[in-house]
C-alpha cells in the first residue's frame, strides 16, 4: 500500500504516436501543450509528461503535421511556455519530459535535459516489440548514457516497466550508476506483446516491486478504467492518464466519446476521491518522490 494517503494524477498529454485524425484535442504545438498543461493542473493533475511533434517533410515526400520529434527548439518551448502560463495562472505542476519519442539518436534524447533540467524525465528500461508491430528500442547502450545524465542532473527517473523482466532492468541500472533509491515505477499494462492489462497481472508485478519504490498505472485503450480500479485497490501512489494512452473516455448510444486531456484527469480525480484518497498537489509529489531539480 502508499506510504502515503496522496494519490499523484500524472497527464500524458500527447506521446508520440495519437493523432488528431484520432483525437482533434491532441497537442502538437508547443502552445497547445502548454495550454493544456494549465488545463489539466487546474483539474487536478500534479505531473505532466511532455512529448513534442514537428512538422516534418518524410524521405519519400510526404508532408505529416504534427509528427513524433525529439526537436531541442521544441522541448524548450513547450517547457517555457508550461512553466510561464503555469506561474501566471499561480498555479504549480511537475514537468516530466520523454526521452523516447522515436527513432532517434542517443544525442538527441538526450540533449533536451541538460538544457532544461526537468525535474523528472522517463526511463524506458528495455527494448520491446510495441504492439508486435515495430521495435521500440532501448539498448544498453543508451540506457548506460541516460542513466549517467540523470545522476549527473539530479533528474528523477520515472521508470516505465512494460512486463516483469524490466524491473530487474531497474534495479540494474539503479545499482550500476548509483540512481538514487527508490525507484519510481510507471506501470504500463496492456501494451500488445507485453503483459496484458488484467488485475491479476497487475498485482503481481506489484508484488516483484523494489523494496519502498513507489509506483503508478496506467492501462492502455480499453484497459485505461480497470487498471486504474485495480491500481487503487492495490494502494498505488499514482495514476497517469491521457491521449498518450487512450482515446475513448466512453461510449453513448453505441458511439464513441473521444476523451479530452481534461476529462481524463477529471475522471482520475473523481475515482481516486471515491477510494478515499486526497489528491496530491505538486509540492506532495516533490515530497514523495524526492526531487531535486525545483524551479
């Protein structure tokens, strides 16, 4: 169970992949992305996890709005404008920033951090086969050199554990660099070729835990209510949330309600309320994960 009755909201904002096509409040611009970040703190999310787009011209021609980037110019943008309309607003959010938006240079998911010292960043700790459809690549290589920037910044690592083996990758790469303990884990159920988003899955890897990590859910698609449920039963820390994760807040009269950031977060809050839980605010998630990096 939490050490702690505060429950962390976590907003995904975006990812890498959902469109508008799919969504049409999906941000792709740093504006839109930091609108919303003030959007979903003010409904109760305590963490927000930046991916960026640009618009980019393919080898073969083709123009795509909005696509999948590590762009620097991006990342500072989106992370200025987050902070800047924020502190307008006088309100506060944890800014958490990908380090996996692609197909990319080791550099370039890299150089974003030591420009913006966010105070968190994500931790992929395996290379998996996503949705067994194209390979989501994280080597050794890389996660050498992530792991030695995040020490070096003082970054808290949030690490996205996809299936059980990846949390011995954790404690791998905790104990070889000397990551500050404990870890904080993201569950992430339901993701194809993957451990599949059922309750029982979900405990179990709550029980391979590191000893006094503290850990989130999220369920991907379908599976973004029941993971959740079980999360809270579970006495997870957190819940993340999002257009990263899922689209589709319901269903009326056999259609689709396609979500919005907000409603996510809305929902989020209003189950973590009914469990008994008070939501945390951005100074409880500094206290509980012990960061360092505070503007």
């Amino acid at each position: 169970m939490s050490k702690t009755n505060k429950l962390m909201i976590q907003v995904c904002l975006s990812g890498a992949g959902t469109r508008k096509e799919q969504a049409p409040t999906v941000p792709y611009t740093p504006e839109e992305i930091a609108r919303q970040v003030v959007e979903c703190t003010k409904a109760g999310a305590s963490i927000a996890h930046i991916h960026v787009r640009k618009d980019t011209t393919l080898p073969d021609g083709t123009f795509i709005e909005g696509y999948k980037s590590m762009d620097l110019e991006k990342f500072t943008e989106a992370y200025k404008l987050s902070r800047k309309y924020l502190a307008e607003e006088g309100l506060d959010c944890v800014i958490n920033l990908t380090t996996s938006g692609g197909e990319y240079e080791d550099y370039k998911r890299l150089q974003h951090l030591a420009a913006l010292k966010p105070e968190m960043c994500s931790f992929d700790p395996n290379t998996i086969n996503w949705n067994n459809a194209y390979i989501f690549e994280n080597s050794p290589r890389f996660l050498n050199l992530l792991s030695e920037e995040i020490v070096k910044l003082g970054i808290k690592p949030e690490f996205e554990v996809f299936d059980t083996g990846h949390l011995d990758s954790v404690q791998y790469y905790c104990d070889k660099w000397n990551i500050p303990k404990p870890p904080h884990i993201q569950f992430v159920i339901g993701v194809g070729g993957c451990m599949p988003a059922t309750p029982l899955n979900l405990a179990f890897m709550h029980s391979k835990l590191p000893e006094g990590a503290t850990w989130s859910v999220t369920g991907i698609g379908k599976s973004h209510i029941p993971m959740m449920l079980a999360g809270l039963a579970l006495g997870c820390d957190g819940l993340r949330v999002g257009l990263e994760d899922n689209i589709v807040y319901g269903y009326e009269n056999g259609k689709k309600i396609i979500a919005t950031n907000k409603m996510f977060v809305e929902r989020a809050v209003a189950l973590g309320k009914l469990a008994g839980r008070e939501i945390a605010t951005a100074a409880d998630v500094r206290e509980i994960l012990g960061l360092k990096n505070q503007d």
